[in-house]
C-alpha cells in the first residue's frame, strides 16, 4: 500500500533536471566591440595615409631584386634551422650522457655561445681572416678571404648560436619524458641510440615543437642582422633600392608585408605539427571550432 504523502510525488512522475544557462558577459561584449572599433579606425587610418606610398609598395613587392632577397631569406632560414638543430640535439645527447668530459664540453658550448650576441659572433666570423689569413692542410692551401664570403660566414655564425639553443630546448624535451620509460626499455635490452629513436624523441616532441617552432620563427626575423655584413638577404635588397630611391617608408614596408607573410605561414605549420605530435595525449581544437565555441559562449571539446 503506497503512503498518501507518496503518491502526488508518484504522480508526477521524475523531477526533471533544471536547465543550465550560461552566464552573460555583457561587459566582454562591450570591450570586443570597442576593440574591433578601433582595431578598424587604425587598418583604415594605415590604409588612406597617403605618406604611406602604398603604390611604391606594390611597385616594388614583387621585383626581382626583392625576391632574389626573399629566397636568400628562406635559404638562410632553413639552412640555419636544419643544421642548428641537428648540432643542437647531438650537444643535449653529449650534454645527458654519463662522461663528464663529453657533458662539460657540451656545457661550454652552451655557455660560450649564448654569452656572446650574434651581431658580435657574425661580425668576428666576417674579420677571421685577420687572425687566420691562409687556411690549409698539407701542400692544400686557401686565403680565407675567398674561402669564408659573406654568406658562408652567416651560415656558420647563425648555425653555432642557434645549436646552443637548441641544445637546450631538445634538452628540456629529452628531460619531460617519464624516466621509468626508459628503465623498462632498457631492462628489455633495447640499446640507448634504439630507446632514444623510438620511445623518448616521440615523447619529447611534444616539449620540443612548441619552443622549437617559436626559435624558427625567430630565427626568419633574425637573418636580417646579415645584413651588416653585406650579405644580400630581404632587408638588404631593400636598403640597397632606398638607398637609390629615397623611398625609405614604403621599401621597408615591403620587407614587413614580406615577413609577415612568412610568419603567418610557419604558424599555420606550427599548429598542425603541434596538433600530429599531441595526438593521443589531447585534443587540440581548430581555429575554427575556438572561433564556434567562442561564438557559442562554450569551450571546444
């Protein structure tokens, strides 16, 4: 027999659970607002300014001059990065090994070329044939003026400093992978080159990317200080053209759209690298679903 107090509720069968509403911002509206406001008034202040000399900009964007420069640029980049990076990860290999000769070498390295700016570095790589006139083996002999030209100088001043970074950002990767990992690997008899191939540098990459992508970055904008050394890169190709010209503003702006350009597209390759190597780990949204959830008040899952 069902309790009199019991049977209205029995009646009405299962409460159903309340609706969640989120919260308003009305404030954070507001702010956006304003922002994007004044965000356009700067665009369209940049575009109608006519001491800007858009149409010198367009003149010149696409020469051959400028992109003889934007390829050296690149070139510059990639070489850098590429050779940067393979000293880098064989200096935080030295640098974790078990010989206190091999780590101190590799300590120094470090130390000594992260101490010295690069502008010192290249242009002291620029004047070593003041100090090392000849340079030979032998009866093998060769004037270091003609060996070591400008641009073969900016390779080896900006691949030496960028190995002492990287060396530490693969370090720091190196170092965020679990050490009982690679306990177990070895007592499996997995030999260290084999447990560093493929279990800690998959892992590691996770740590490596976001910082080794940003030195990338970073490393495009600073080939630019080639330059001193007269070494025809973007900037350089541009000076060359104000320097006949006068027009100062609108070449420089040329070196700027182009750099922003670059930029825009080693971020692109950025998230996408950092999206391959977090797979299984998390899920990282798109600009797309951030933009939806963004929209939609939510978080994107």
């Amino acid at each position: 027999m069902t309790h009199p107090q019991v049977a209205p509720a029995l009646a009405r069968g299962p409460e159903t659970a309340p609706e969640v509403v989120p919260a308003r911002h009305p404030l954070r509206w507001i702010a956006a607002v304003l922002v994007l406001a004044a965000v356009c008034a700067a665009v369209f202040s940049v575009a109608t300014n006519e001491n800007f000399q858009w149409n010198v900009v367009g003149a010149y964007f696409g020469t051959a001059a400028v992109l003889r420069g934007l390829w050296l640029t690149i070139w510059l980049t990639a070489a850098t990065v590429l050779l940067g990076f393979a000293l880098g990860t064989l200096l935080a290999v030295l640098r974790l090994s078990g010989n206190p000769v091999l780590s101190g070498l590799s300590w120094g390295y470090v130390w000594l070329f992260r101490s010295i700016p690069v502008l010192v570095q290249l242009l002291f790589w620029f004047n070593i044939g003041a100090l090392y006139p000849v340079l030979g083996f032998g009866s093998f002999s060769v004037q270091t003026v003609d060996l070591l030209t400008g641009t073969v100088t900016a390779v080896i001043g900006l691949v030496l400093h960028e190995a002492a970074y990287a060396a530490e950002v693969v370090r720091g990767g190196i170092l965020s992978v679990d050490g009982g990992q690679l306990e177990s690997a070895q007592a499996l008899g997995m030999t260290r080159w084999r447990v560093l191939r493929r279990i800690v540098l998959p892992q590691a990459m996770r740590a490596i990317v976001p910082p080794a992508a940003n030195m990338l970055i970073g490393t495009l904008k600073g080939t630019s200080i080639v330059s001193v050394i007269a070494v025809h890169d973007l900037l350089h190709s541009v000076q060359l053209v104000y320097n006949r010209t006068y027009q100062v503003i609108p070449l420089l702006l040329v070196a700027t759209v182009w750099y922003l350009i670059l930029t825009t597209l080693l971020t692109i390759v950025q998230y996408y690298v950092e999206r391959y190597f977090s797979r299984g780990a998390q899920r990282v949204p798109t600009p797309w679903q951030r933009l939806r959830a963004a929209l939609a008040g939510g978080i994107a899952r």
